[in-house]
C-alpha cells in the first residue's frame, strides 16, 4: 500500500516441491515422491523453469495491475 503511489508492485511467489538440488533427497526416495504425486492435482513435482515463468510474469508488464498477491507455484497442491 505505501509504495503503490509510486508506481511499484509488491508480489511473491510462493513455490510447491520443486525438482532441484536441495529437494533430491527427498524426491528420490519412492514412496515420498509417491505421496507428493498423489497430493499434487497435475501429477508431477515443479522444475525450476516453472518458478522461472511466474517470475517472470511477475517482473513484466503483464503484471502491471497485479500487486498485494501471492502466486503460488504448486501444482495444484493447496487446492488439493
């Protein structure tokens, strides 16, 4: 609200299970990536290409009127 005057956006992201280095642990154990599957309403784990897109949406001028939100990058995973 303070910085709107000013013209500048405040948004976040707000990313499911995504496939990197940090989550390999827990992505290669079967049973967990199973569980992650099964919650997940579009079936897989997010790639960092996936952030990367809502990011930049978020950085472009698509977004000019979108400001005070958080995009959740999930997979479907908090509708489930």
């Amino acid at each position: 609200m303070e910085l709107s005057p000013r013209g500048v956006n405040v948004n976040a992201i707000a990313p499911g299970v995504i496939e990197t280095k940090m989550t390999e642990g827990l992505l290669s154990d079967e049973e967990t990536r199973s569980v992650l599957l099964g919650n997940t309403p579009l079936g897989r784990v997010g790639l960092p290409r996936d952030i990367g897109r809502a990011a930049v949406f978020l950085a472009s001028s698509d977004s000019d009127f979108v400001t005070g939100h958080t995009l959740v990058v999930d997979g479907g995973w908090l509708t489930h």
